[in-house]
C-alpha cells in the first residue's frame, strides 16, 4: 500500500509503498478515505511529545470502509464488508478496569493510531485497527468529511456533554479557535448553550467561529478578553469554559468562569508546559478545573454521528481544505499556517 511515513525530526513525510497491515485478533482492516491533519501530528513531527520511531505512519482522523476482518471478531455491530465507517484515534483494550467503566481514553494497555510508536496510522490506504473503536456510519454522512468526526469534535463532544456537563441555556466560553475550538463553539451551539463567546487573535478564525455559533467574538490581540467576557455577563462570569489553545493561559480562563463553575483544558500540550496560576479566586469561588483529552468510543462516538446523520451537526463547515495523499506536507504547512481550521487528507 501507499502510506505517508514519518523519516525523522523537521523532516517532511514521505510518500512510500510499504507492506500492508494484517489485521490481528479482533481487529479490523479499514481501507481508509481520508485523514485529519491534527496538530498533534505536528507535535510528533517536532518531538514535542515521546520520540516517534522512523518509519512511523501518522495520522488519527480516519474515516474509511471495512475491508476485512481479523481472526475472532465478536463484530456485535453487525459490520460487513464496504460498510462506511469512523475509526476511533483510541485504541483501548477494551477490558480493563477504566474501559469497563466506560473510560476508554484512560485505558491502561492505551495505544494511539499514528500516535504511538508502532501502531501504525490512517495517511495510508489500509489501517489495522480493535474493532470496538470502528463505528458505523449512515449512508447520508460524507465520508471523507466523516473522518474529522474521530479526534476534534469526538473530544469537544466528550469535553461539553460529559466533562463539562453543559446544559441549555448555560453561556460558554471558548479560548482558541483552531480545529478543537471550532468543532466546540458548533457543539456548544447544537447543544443549545445561550451565550457562546470566542476568543483568538486571528480575525479570520473569529468570523468563522461567528458562523458556527459565536454569539460573541473577542480578538485577543487587541481587547483584553477577561474584561469583555465579565461585561458581556453583568461581571458575572460564565458557566462553563473550554481552554482550547496550545499554550493555555488557565488564569484567564479561571477568571471569566461564574462562581462554581467550570473550566475545561482540552487537547494536549507539549512536555514541559507549566502554567502558574492564582489560587485565591480558585478557592474562594470553588472552580471546578477538569482536563479532557479523547473519548470513549463506543459511548460518544455513536451520538456524535447521530447528530451529523439527523442534519443537527454539519463538520464540513470546518473544512477548510482537502489535499491528495501526495501533498500531505502541504496539508500540515496550511494548518501550521493558521491557513485552515481542518485540512483533510484524501488518501483513496
Ligand atoms: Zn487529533
Ligand atoms: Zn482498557
């Protein structure tokens, strides 16, 4: 097969053909349609995160169809073979005690697709991976479209509904508009959260945080965002908010939050990021501070699709652009750019 391999630090990904995977016990072969590009890929082209082997394939955004099954597959979702399908970046074992509780993203025998050294990811025309992270999808979803489902909105799902436990009508407010932060004002928007503020310093980002759903936007390069948000709530503060930037800056976000409420850190964040904070109004206004990286496939994954397959969800619309498999660099240089919300990787 043709698959997109990782040759070494600050290097490009290489266009190589490489020997297909073979699905092992309980596995499913996916022959893939398209891949994200994620900026967690970019932090494994860096080194940002754990040293990733040469020879690695990337990508954790895959959408695709069933083409084969490995030995012993329970498949108690009835998959056939040409079936449309999302591909969870969440390898879990799915028997652990976390798993068992319905915590797949904290599995103890954990393993990243494209993320992990040695299971190999999606930037290639066949994907080996546990069946229980293969999901269903309806007919009306685009699939190619499909596969930025499985990381950035799978985690603002999980961040809004179960960490965050938003209601409707609470306000929200959503520090950085890159891929996470835009799948999470669209969600919060679906969900039916009133107020829904923005915050970045790119203007381009805003405006299309405005069409997801941003009731409110605040260029943070120009306007101090803390002092703006308290206005726009009676210096109340909000309900819940989701700290969606590479580099968090959590004292801010602290201090737009309503007494008891909630603060939500999502995605991941390069080694060796610290962020000293004030612990007065922490204490005294009993914040709750939660982290949120992933999902639990089988539980969040399913509603997700829901929502795109009843028309209540529209993930095309951070789309910004779709690249060929051999111009995958380009597809991480528009992202690393600021050029694009999501770029996706067309690979068949
Ligand atoms: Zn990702
Ligand atoms: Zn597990």
């Amino acid at each position: 097969m043709r698959a997109a391999v990782f040759r070494g630090v600050g290097e490009p990904l290489k266009i190589e053909q490489v020997d297909d995977p073979v699905p092992e016990a309980r596995e499913i072969l996916v022959r893939v349609e398209a891949c994200g590009a994620c900026h967690s890929d970019l932090h494994v082209m860096k080194e940002h995160f754990i040293p990733m082997d040469e020879g690695q394939i990337l990508g954790h955004e895959v959408s695709g169809r069933v083409a084969a099954f490995g030995p012993d597959c329970r498949n108690p979702q009835g998959l056939q073979e040409g079936d449309p399908v999302v591909v969870s970046w969440i390898a879990s074992c799915g028997t652990c005690p976390e798993c068992s509780r319905g915590e797949e993203n904290l599995c103890r025998f954990l393993e990243m697709p494209g993320l992990t050294p040695g299971r190999q990811g999606g930037l290639a025309e066949l994907l080996a991976v546990p069946e229980h992270t293969v999901i269903p999808l309806p007919g009306s979803v685009p699939l190619d479209i499909a596969s930025v489902l499985s990381c950035a909105y799978g985690t603002c799902f999980n961040a809004l509904r179960n960490r965050g436990a938003l209601r409707a009508g609470e306000s929200v407010a959503v520090f950085g508009c890159g891929g996470l932060g835009l799948a999470a004002i669209q969600l919060a928007a679906t969900f039916g959260a009133a107020k829904i503020v923005a915050v970045d310093i790119l203007d381009a980002k805003l405006r299309l945080a405005e069409d997801l759903g941003a009731t409110h936007v605040i260029n943070a390069a120009t306007t101090d965002p803390v002092d703006v948000i308290l206005d726009l709530t009676d210096q109340r503060g909000v309900d819940l908010v989701l700290e969606a930037t590479p580099e968090p800056q959590l004292q801010s976000s602290l201090e737009v939050a309503r007494r008891g409420g909630r603060v939500v850190v999502v995605g991941l964040h390069a080694l060796g990021t610290r962020v000293p904070l004030h612990m007065m109004g922490f204490s005294m206004y009993n914040l709750t501070l939660l982290a949120c990286l992933g999902y639990s496939p089988s539980r969040d994954l399913p509603p997700l699709v829901a929502l795109v397959a009843t028309g209540r969800l529209d993930p095309s619309r951070i789309v910004s652009r779709a690249f060929p498999l051999e111009k995958v660099n380009e597809a991480y240089a528009a992202l690393e750019g600021g050029e694009v919300a999501r770029a996706i990787v067309q690979v068949r």
